[in-house]
C-alpha cells in the first residue's frame, strides 16, 4: 500500500520565477538557512512563513505544496 507525503514545492515555483534564496530571504524577512531547510523539506515552515512565501512569490499559499507518494 502506497502512502502520499505532503511537500513544499518551494524551489520549482522559485526557480521558475527567477527568484534567489538571498532575494526571497530579502522579500520575506525569513532567513537563508530557514528558506533552505523549507525547500529541502528538512523542516515545515510555519503558517506565518508560508503566508510571507506566497506573498513574495505571487502564488496562492495552496500551490506552494503538492502530493508524492511515500514508499
């Protein structure tokens, strides 16, 4: 049985918009190492983080994830 796994799609919609680490840590007052643990899904960023993300990105807060399968 196959199990789906919640991800932040951070670095597709962020390399897909021309947009730095640095210059997203800049637009988002989030830090650099925060920015990176969140795109690595090594941590799950708060609510208030999300919202600054998808502020800064210009995306819905819905479209910063997507669902993959977990073997």
């Amino acid at each position: 049985m196959r199990t789906q796994k919640v991800k932040l799609n951070l670095w597709q919609i962020r390399t897909g918009k021309a947009i730095g680490i640095p210059e997203l840590a800049e637009r988002t007052g989030i830090g650099k190492s925060s920015l990176y643990n969140y795109e690595n899904n090594k941590t799950s960023p708060p609510l208030e983080a999300l919202y600054k993300i998808a502020v800064a990105l210009d995306v819905p807060m819905s479209e910063l994830y997507y669902i993959a399968d977990k073997e």
